[in-house]
C-alpha cells in the first residue's frame, strides 16, 4: 500500500536525520571535554577524532530508540498539521491502519539495534577504551581472553580474576614480584581482597599464601595468613575503567562469562542484570514506536509538532531514568536480574498502548 510505503520512508528518513545531529552534537561536546586530556597526555588532535570515532556506534546504540521516537512524531505529526490523519479518518481509515508501518519500523529498529550491539558496539567500545585507558590515562593493565585483569607496575605483576565494583571487592589476587634479574622473588595467593576506605589504596587481603624466595637455597618460604593488609597500587576506581565492560562483551560472551564467574562461586549479579538489559533494551524502538503514534496523533499535538517533540523527550525521559532505576535496583539485588531489565519494557508497554486506545483518531 502506498501509504504504508509513504510512512515506513519517512520515519527511516527522520529517524537518520536525528541520529546525525544528535551524534554530531554529542561528539562535539564530548571532544570539547576530553580535548585537554589528550593534550596533557602529549596527544594529536587525530587521536582524539579516532577516539570518538570508535564511540560513535555506542552513542547510536543509546539514543537509537529515542531518534525512531522523535522520527515518528515528526512524521505523524507533520500529517497530523497538513490535516492529512483527518483526511485519511474522513475516508474510514483508522489511526490503527497506520499502526502497521510504524510496528514495522520498531521491528526493524529492534533487530538491527541488537544485531549491531552484538558484532559492532563491543568490537568499538574496547577500542575506544583502550585508547584511553592506555594512551590518555597511561595504566599498564590489560585485559585477557578470559576477561582476567592484568596490571604491571614496575617489578610487580597483579593479576586479578574477578572485581565486584559494588562491594568494592577482589576475588582471587596473585601478586608477583619480580627481582633485579626478574626472577619470582615473592607470590601472594589471596583468596579476596577488600578495598579499605579510610586510606589510600589500601586493601585487606585475606586467606592468602605469601611465597618468598630465599636467595641462598633458592627455595621459597611458605607462609600462611588469614588476613593482612598491603598497599596496592590502584583503586576501585581504577579498576573500574579497566576491568572489561558489559558493553565491550556480546551476549555470547556476557553468557559465558556469567556462567564463568558463578561456576568459581562468585556473585555475578551484575553481569546478569546487563546480559538480560542487551535482549530487553532493543524492544524498547518497538515499544516508544506505538507510544510515539499514540502522542503524534492527538488533537492537542496538530497546530504544534515543537509540543509533540517535546512530550516525545518527556516520555523518552522518564522512560531512561525509570529503566536505570530498574537496573540499579537488580544490581543492587532489590530484584532479580530479569525482572529489573524488562519490568520498565513491560510499564511503557501499558502506557503506550493505553495512549493508541485512548487516542481522539481511532
């Protein structure tokens, strides 16, 4: 049908034009931000456009759902201001014929987004990262295959297998120093380490096996401890720019690290909540579609799109933060994993179609 094509081209049309100038806006600001870090850090003007390049499939990744929104809103009401909806209603054509396109335009939103969030996002997202963890903020740490964290500070290698940011937390430290002719002159096996706040960078270890080599036999000396302190050379903080994150993982990768984490017995909760967020964030073009349709096509909206716009940005708004506020509650525990990353899909769901059954074009 040709007014089904009509719609489906506009909205794709619109829906470009807003990621444009919204990337475009977004990295401007951001380069204006960081521009004096690159600087400090002896950096090129081109390493700083190479960074934001590798951000760019991130930050359309994040505002995808809400440029499908506006771009509906711009297209419905546009027709809605040309009197075209009151046209197509006058010709027994309800608002629920034009629903059609713009499911299918949420469908299509939502299989790309996830399709690109998979093979794209996490490919860019560590290399953006690892620019600037590296280049900008010059930490020697690394990150493996097997998302073990390793960090080289002078003679001493830390490899840590697992970093809990919400208990600010080590699970499973190995520190190794290394002597003049980088030998192993000493090994500490801890079984956690736990960050102390009142000084800096100072961590409790606890059940660990400290080695130290005695030069004369060559042997090493074994002793046991249930607890000590050591000053290390990073912070949580620290360790949370260089512990590898969920967006840098796919969902094949995010599933099985889950299952590697809790296999050794530690708590993933929070890679669980974020491997459940990368299936229910792509619904959400599906979702804000039909509650875009259902904004563009009320009366109040036709002599002033700048208002439909502006309640599209609300609703997109409240839609953000109750969704954070849905995740933090799951990595806080407050809910389980699944129910945090869909409960705000399933809320804007009833909103949206409540807004399509109460609509004044039916």
């Amino acid at each position: 049908m040709i007014l089904y094509s009509y719609i489906f081209r506009e909205i794709i049309k619109y829906t470009a034009m807003v990621l444009v100038m919204v990337v475009g806006i977004y990295l401007l600001v951001d380069f204006f931000e960081r521009i004096d870090n690159f600087i400090e850090a002896g950096l090129p003007v081109s390493r700083t456009l190479i960074y934001l390049f590798y951000k760019i499939p991130f930050i359309i990744a994040q505002i995808m759902p809400i440029a499908v929104l506006l771009a509906i809103l711009i297209t419905i009401g546009l027709m809605n201001k040309h009197n075209e909806i009151t046209a197509l209603r006058s010709s027994g054509i309800s608002i629920f014929l034009i629903l059609k396109p713009v499911i299918a335009v949420g469908i299509l939103f939502t299989i790309f987004l996830f399709i690109f969030s998979e093979l794209i996002v996490p490919m860019t997202s560590t290399r953006a990262n690892l620019i600037w963890l590296q280049e900008v903020r010059k930490k020697s740490a690394v990150i493996s295959k097997d998302k073990n964290v390793w960090i080289k500070d002078n003679r001493l290698i830390i490899n840590i297998k697992y970093y809990n940011k919400k208990k600010q937390e080590i699970n499973g430290l190995i520190l190794n120093y290394f002597d003049e002719d980088f030998k192993v002159s000493r090994r500490i096996d801890a079984k956690k380490a736990v960050f102390q706040k009142d000084e800096k960078n100072k961590w409790i270890l606890y059940d660990l096996i400290d080695q130290v080599l005695d030069k004369d036999s060559g042997t090493y000396e074994i002793q046991f401890y249930k607890e000590s302190p050591h000053i290390l050379s990073f912070s949580p903080e620290s360790l949370e720019i260089v512990v590898k994150k969920s967006e840098e993982m796919n969902f094949k990768e995010l599933y099985e690290y889950v299952n590697k984490v809790e296999s050794e017995g530690y708590d993933a909760t929070l890679y669980k909540v974020d491997l459940h967020a990368k299936t229910a964030f792509p619904f959400i073009c599906i979702i804000l579609s039909v509650t875009g349709l259902s904004i563009a096509s009320r009366r109040m909206i036709k002599d002033g799109l700048p208002a439909g716009i502006a309640y599209g940005i609300c609703t997109a708004f409240f839609y953000w933060i109750f969704y954070s506020f849905c995740i933090s509650l799951g990595y806080g525990g407050m809910l389980p994993p699944f129910i945090s990353a869909w409960i705000a899909n399933l809320v804007f769901s009833c909103f949206g179609v409540f807004l399509l059954l109460n609509s004044e074009y039916k």
